[in-house]
C-alpha cells in the first residue's frame, strides 16, 4: 500500500510528459502521497494518477484545488465517501461533469474514487534550459518550400484534433479526403495560425499552423509541405498545457502552460523556447495563488500583444511583444476562473468566460482594462465563440454553458447599438448543457452541441437556432452507438457547409469517429470524412485565418 514513496523506476502509462513527471514515478520524485487510509498499491497509485492527467485535471487542476470543477481535495473527498464519490464519477452531475461509466471500468473508478482522497503529488518545474533540451527541428527553415507541394486547395483544409492519439487530421475541405495525420502532442486542445497578420492577403497567410498539447508540446504544421513533412519543428513546454497564440507579425509564438505556471515565448520560425513568464500571483481576493494555471491566449488585432487569461488569478494580462526583453504586461483584474474567450467583430473588446463565476467577461484592447461583467447562468462556456446580428439587439456575442443547456446572447456593439452593449439580449433554452457554439455571417443558424449531458440521446444531438426567431428549428442526432458523443461546429470557408464531429470518449486503437457535414442552408447531411480517431475540434484554415465567427 503507498504511504510513502520509495524507489522505483518510472513506467509509462501514456505519452504524456505531465504523467511521467507527477505521478508515474513518485518515487522518482521524492513525492510523499500521506494517506494512511484510503490506501492503494504503488502500481494502482501511478494509474489512477494518469486517469487524473487525462480526464481531470483540466476541470480540477493538477493540485486538485478545484477551478470550473470543485476542489478534490482530500479534506473535501473524504466528506463524501467512498461510496458517493463513486457514483459521481459513474454518473456525472447535473452541475455540468460528465458521466464515466462509459470511458473507465468499475475497478478503474473504484480506484479513481480512492485516489482523489489522497494527498496529491507535487508536480516539478520547468527550466528554459531543459525546454531547450526538448526542442527538435524536423525541416530546417531555409528548406522551407517556396510553393505548396501539393495540387490542393489549402485554403480550405480543415485540421481535426484526433484527441487520444496525439495526432491532428489534416483534410481536404473540398475534396473531403484526409491529406495527413500529423503527430503532435497528446490531447491537443486548440490550434491557431497568426489572425490580423499585417500580410494577411498574402500568398502564405495561415500556411503554418501551431498546436499546443495537454503534455505541454508546441508543434508546428506547414502546410504547403508533402504529408509526411508537415511536422516541421517541436518545443515541450510545459508537463500540462492548454493554449498557444502567434504573434501578428508572425515573429513569437506563446504557449500557456497549466503545470508547470507559466507562459513561455518562442521563436515562431525555429521553435526555439527564448522566455518564460511565472503566472503566479495574487488574486482578485488578494489571495496568492500557486497553481495559476494558463488557460486562453489571443493575440491582439489591433495592437502588438497578446491577452493572457490567467485563470485562478481572476485576471487577463495584455502583454506587449514589441520588446521581449523588456516584456510590458498590463493586468486587469476581471473575475475566476476564466477560460475560453473571442473577439468582436471589430477585434477591439475580448469576451471570455469566467465560468465558475458564472460571468462573462468582456476587456477593452485600446485603454487595456474592463468593460463589463455580463452575469449568465451557471458556467458559460463559448469555445472560441459565435457573433451574429440579431434583429433586435443588433449585433450579439453568445455562449451555451457546461452547467445548464441553455443559449446567452448579449450585446456587443457599443458604437452602433449603445444601449445593448455588454446587456443580456436573450436565452434559448436547449435540451442540455454544451462546449460549443459557432455560427457564419452567411448563415440563418446559429449551432450548439451538447456534449456535457450525461443522457446519451442529448449528448449525441446537436441543436440548430435560428438567427431571426431565436428558435430552435431542428434537433439532429449524429449517432446511436455507445458511448459516443457529438461535439464542435465549424463552417467551411465560404459558409456553405458544417462540419460537425462524432467521437467515442473511450480510448480505441482504431478509429472511433467520424466528421459528418450538414449543408448550412437545408441543414441535411451531404458527406462524411471516415478514419478518424477522437475527432474534436476542427480549424478551417480560411476562416480561422480571416478571423470568421
């Protein structure tokens, strides 16, 4: 039974840095899990400890002090039980967490349930230096291509995250053909291209894309390379990441870290790590806050920076990269715990959810402070969000939420329609809580998945509202199989089509899911892109680029 660590070397659960630092191998590091009761053996230990990695720790944080989930730690599990802290996990809540009676087995959640009430280890640091080590250059710049290699409409390539196996789809939008699987980082969250690129009308705008994984690795796509080239450089760093921005110059790329807390600047052509900023810090209750995870970051449309969404900290930092070595970083005190945010149409005002304060936030990038904080239902969570102009209210900004199944539009034309600006314009009731929203300015509907459900016929179904009636006009279920949930929108480049994903929340060998698109007018399916496994979000490079919502 674990009381204490010992010596022992490492094993390898999954590819996942943040797992071989913190829990793989306690022993390792010198980590003292103290629990006298509930006990579990070294090798039961190191498994529940990578379940936690994959399937917790982005809610509940890796310290287990809880953020959009609640704390687990153990003064507050061992309230609950054994027993009550099983079913949980079994059964999810209504509150917005997912049932895992269909991705883990009874003895893995037996087990998970005994975990979470034991102290939890203490992950290590970081150093420039190690993330130096950990930098690998696969095509040299100067052996960049002068032209795509390909015949291939590029423009129109969608790139799907392929969740569980550390990879990222890239496909033909017009051809609906998977052009190549690319390797990158385990559980990748979000990739980005530079949006607002002074060049933006250039040859090559939205060519190179750059992904950030769950085990804190930053990838670089090309995308005029041949299939088998357009992994071109890597960096780690961080065990525990979320996010990646590129600066509009195209010079920096910034990579978020969750653990070890912190962001770190590179190059954006070489990869090569040069600065690391610590996240931690005071709160907006003047609490010092350890763990201060990371979680959004955008570049500025309009100005030289970055904003920064620093997530237990309650605050959004607009860092200027003019000069790096004499980093400017303006800090805003908002509200906890933010996460995922987007733009007006304008590019000026950046609405983010602070979902556990069940807010939205919206800060000014010209004067660099607050605008408004918008009070919507429990836990908004608008992804990388949706604009559409309403009738009424003109143009709106919406969210759905992970805490109730429900759409929030608010005003966000505070030049054009002053007296709706940053005021809730209305809320369509869905059928249960969702992670997306999308929408096009060609298109009469707006999408919302409703992937936190815990029934299956909701969490499969993805629901269509309409712009001008605010109704929900069609209901449509993408699968029946077990297991199975639909989740993310995105539109092609010229709005005519939707993709939508299916993916079995299990971890397979094989490929467990499928893109299916919808024609955006008659909302009825017209094709499907097969050979997938764990497709979840999707980046059309046109759109993404172009900077479309």
């Amino acid at each position: 039974m674990i009381k204490r660590s010992r010596p022992g070397a490492p094993s390898i659960l999954h590819a996942s840095a943040l797992s071989m630092a913190i829990g793989i191998s306690i022993s390792g590091l010198g980590v003292t899990a103290q629990a006298a009761t509930p006990t579990l053996s070294e090798a039961d230990f190191e498994a529940s400890k990578t379940i936690y990695f994959q399937r917790c720790a982005g809610c509940h944080g890796t310290l287990r002090k809880g953020a959009t989930g609640k704390s687990l730690e153990p003064k507050e599990t061992q309230k609950l039980g054994q027993e009550r802290l099983e079913k949980i996990i079994k059964f999810g809540t209504e509150g917005g967490m997912n049932n895992f009676d269909d991705i883990m087995s009874a003895d893995e959640i037996k087990k998970m349930a005994t975990y979470i009430q034991m102290e939890p280890p203490i992950p290590p640091e970081m150093s420039l230096a190690l993330m130096k080590e950990r930098h690998k250059v696969f095509v040299e710049p100067k052996d960049y291509p002068t032209k795509p290699l390909h015949g291939r409409n590029w423009k129109n390539f969608f790139l799907v995250i392929e969740r569980d196996v550390g990879k990222v789809a890239v496909i033909d939008g017009d051809k609906k053909e998977v052009v190549a699987h690319v390797p990158t980082g385990y559980a990748v969250h979000v990739l980005k291209a530079a949006e607002h690129h002074k060049s933006l009308h250039a040859k090559d705008a939205g060519r190179f894309w750059y992904t950030q994984g769950r085990d804190g690795k930053l990838t670089k796509i090309d995308l005029w390379q041949t299939p088998d080239k357009m992994k071109v450089a890597e960096v780690q760093i961080a065990y525990d990441a979320r996010d990646v921005a590129v600066s509009g110059d195209g010079k920096y790329v910034v990579g978020g870290g969750y653990w070890p807390p912190h962001f770190v600047i590179a190059d954006a052509m070489t990869m090569e790590p040069l600065k690391v900023v610590s996240a931690r810090g005071v709160n907006v209750d003047g609490e010092y806050v350890n763990e201060s995870r990371v979680a959004a970051i955008y570049d500025t449309p309009n100005h030289p920076s970055w904003l920064v969404s620093m997530k237990e900290l309650g605050q959004m930092w607009q860092v200027d990269y003019s000069d790096i070595d004499n980093l400017k970083i303006t800090k805003m005190d908002t509200a906890k715990f933010l996460h995922d945010g987007f733009y007006d149409p304008t590019g000026r005002y950046f609405q983010i959810a602070a979902n556990a304060s069940n807010k939205m936030v919206v800060v000014d990038t010209k004067t660099q402070k607050l605008t408004k904080l918008i009070d919507v239902d429990k836990l908004p969570h608008p992804g990388p969000g949706a604009n559409w102009v309403d009738p009424k209210c003109g143009p709106v900004g919406g969210t759905v939420h992970l805490g109730v199944g429900k759409v929030t539009a608010w005003g966000n034309d505070p030049k054009g329609h002053p007296d709706q600006a940053w005021k809730l314009c209305y809320e369509t009731e869905t059928d249960g809580p969702g992670v997306f929203i999308r929408t096009h300015p060609k298109s009469d509907y707006v999408w919302a998945d409703q992937t936190k459900h815990p029934e299956p016929e909701v969490q499969q179904s993805l629901q269509v509202i309409d712009k001008k009636t605010r109704e929900i006009v069609k209901t449509i279920r993408l699968t029946d199989k077990p297991g199975y949930a639909a989740v993310h929108i995105e539109f092609n480049n010229d709005g005519s089509e939707v993709w939508t994903s299916v993916w079995n929340r299990k971890d397979s060998k094989e490929p467990n899911g499928e893109i299916i698109i919808f024609d955006a007018k008659t909302l009825e399916e017209k094709a499907r892109v097969k050979g997938l496994f764990a497709p979840t979000g999707k980046f059309n490079v046109y759109n993404r680029v172009n900077h479309v919502t």
